[in-house]
C-alpha cells in the first residue's frame, strides 16, 4: 500500500485529500494542529523535531503539505507568527522529504501574481500584492531549494465541505444572503476562478501517482476551474438554486479596499494538462450547492 503523510488534514483542503488519498486505498496519514481529531494526529508543524520523527517513523512515499496560515488579513497584521508555518515550516518539511525520500507536493495560490497579465503559466514571474502572496513565493523557494523532487500546485480560491461558513471565502457568502436584515456590498470587481476542494483532491491525488510511474514529472504547475465569477455572480448563483432573495446585496464594481488583492490570476492549466492529470471539473453550481445544503436546510 503507497503511503502518505497529508499535513492540514483538519482544514478545509485537507479534509477533501484525506478522503480522496483513503478511497483510493493509499495509506494516509492526516496530521493536525488545534483540530487533531479522531485519525489525525496532533503535530505541530513549528516543531523541526516533532515533524521529523512522524515522517521517519511513517517513511510515506509522498507528502502532501496542505498547513497553512492563508487568511490575507492575519498574514498582513501577523507576520512573523504566519511565517513560521507558511515558510520555516514548509522548509522543515522539505528537509524531512528530501532525507527520506519523499515526494513532496506544496499547495500554493493564485496570490503569487499580481493579478495584471492573466492568464499566468507556471513559468510566469510572481510579483505578489499582499504579504500573504510574498509568504507563498517564499515557501515555494525554499521548496525548490530544499527538495527537488517536489510539484508546487497553485490554486486559486477554495471552497468545500466547511465546518462553519466563514471557513471558505466562497461559502461565507452565503451568510450575507440568508442575513435579509441589511443591506450589502458584495465585490463585484475581482474576478475569481472558485475551485471544488473535492476535484482537487484529484488532481492532487493523480500527480503523486503520475510521479510514481514517471519521477520527471514534477515541478510548478496550476490548477484552476474555467468559470469566471465574481463574489456577487457566486452569491446570486447561490441564491438561484436555493430559492432565496438577493434583492438586499448590491454589486459593487469599485476595487476592494483594505489588504491589497490581485483584480484576475487566472492560471494557465495546460502544463498539468499535457501531463495526462485532467482531474474533475464539477460545475460550480452543484459543487456549491452539494456544500451549502446542510446549512440551508437548517
Ligand atoms: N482556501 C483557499 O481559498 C485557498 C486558495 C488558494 C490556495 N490555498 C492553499 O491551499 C492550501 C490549503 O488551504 P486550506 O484552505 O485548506 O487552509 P485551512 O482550511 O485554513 O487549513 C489550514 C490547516 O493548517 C493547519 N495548521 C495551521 N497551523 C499549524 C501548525 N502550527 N501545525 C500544524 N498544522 C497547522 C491547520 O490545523 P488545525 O486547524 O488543526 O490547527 C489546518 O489543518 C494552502 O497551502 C493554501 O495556501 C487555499
């Protein structure tokens, strides 16, 4: 059985990785932090130490390192604190890999561009706005510096099974909706790709076992789906299926104000296309509609 080792197995991507890894019969072995529940284990990724003792006693063929501090807004007034896990600790990381042997997969954004020249190609130069994205560029340094034998995926915005809606900056909108007490602005500016946790779990999944048949496919790739949308699209989709009013939430066109954010990465697919990893698209309508379900019926 080919084993590996998911960090951020209790957030909102890993959870989709650790079912996907399980189904299809590979060994997993989900690591957590504050939320180390049931089959996950508690390690906390700021530990060298601790970090490399798990991986050597495991010995997984593959990593997936998924931890992360992403939300923009904590990254820009918390720095340091964000660095340890975005950046020491994915070099940590890619140490451990690279004495045992293993092949390392880094989740990364669509942050690393500066959202002027889409779409962006793998090969493309980041030029991050927020500190966010200049945490992630960092990690995929020390990624490439420290492991070669790595793939580096950048994604663009996530949504998936959340425990809360404010978990995902896609289900979050869904508050606002049911909420008809006031009015709101939702952005109607930036134009974003949102990506089903679920379809890329498969694509995560299919890269690892390609590179097990083929060692040379490794390196930087993105993954994306093609629906163009903004927030205030993605709310009004939301409340076309589930029969809600969005009469109270008006468009707005002005860009957002606060931590600087990127007006369109959309990422160029092609590299992990020709590859043969086509992964899943679920349409954003079901994909949605299939996350949200349980909270409306509440
Ligand atoms: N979500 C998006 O829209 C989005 C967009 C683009 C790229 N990405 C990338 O996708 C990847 C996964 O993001 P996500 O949305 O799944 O993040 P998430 O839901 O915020 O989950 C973060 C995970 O990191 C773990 N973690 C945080 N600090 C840790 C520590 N000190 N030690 C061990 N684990 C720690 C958390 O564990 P506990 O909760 O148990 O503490 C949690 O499992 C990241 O690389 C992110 O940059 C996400």
């Amino acid at each position: 059985m080919k084993k590996v080792i998911i960090t951020g197995a209790s957030g909102m991507l890993g959870r989709a990785l650790v079912a996907e890894f399980t189904k299809q019969s590979w060994d997993v072995l989900g690591l957590a932090y504050s939320r180390a529940e049931g089959a996950l284990k508690k390690v906390d990724l700021r530990d060298g130490e601790a970090v490399r003792n798990v991986f050597k006693e495991f010995k997984p063929a593959v990593v997936v390192h998924a931890a992360v501090e992403r939300k923009p807004d904590v990254v820009e007034n918390q720095e340091e604190e964000a660095r340890k896990i975005n950046v020491t600790a994915t070099e940590t990381v890619a140490k451990t890999c690279a004495e045992i042997g293993a092949f390392l997969v880094f989740f990364s954004t669509d942050y690393v561009f500066d959202g002027t020249k889409p779409p962006y190609k793998p090969g493309d130069a980041p030029n991050p706005l927020n500190k966010y994205g200049i945490q992630k560029v960092e990690g995929e340094k020390v990624v490439q510096a420290t492991q070669p034998n790595s793939a580096i995926l950048r994604v663009p915005i996530l949504y998936g099974q959340v425990e809360f809606l404010k978990e995902s900056a896609v289900t979050v909108l869904a508050e606002a909706l049911l909420d008809t007490s006031k009015q709101a602005k939702m952005c109607d500016y930036q134009i974003r790709f949102p990506t089903y946790t679920k379809d890329l779990a498969v694509v995560c999944r299919q890269l690892a076992e390609k590179h097990l048949q083929d060692p040379t496919i490794k390196g930087l790739f993105h993954w994306s789906s093609t629906e163009r949308m903004t927030k205030y699209s993605m709310v009004t989709v939301i409340a076309d299926i589930f029969g809600l009013s969005h009469d109270h939430l008006i468009a707005n066109k002005e860009p957002p104000t606060g931590t600087p954010r990127p007006y369109n990465c959309q990422l160029d697919t092609s590299a992990l296309e020709a590859f043969g990893i086509i992964g899943q698209r679920t349409p954003y309508r079901d994909g949605i509609k299939e996350c949200l379900e349980p909270y409306m019926k509440k």
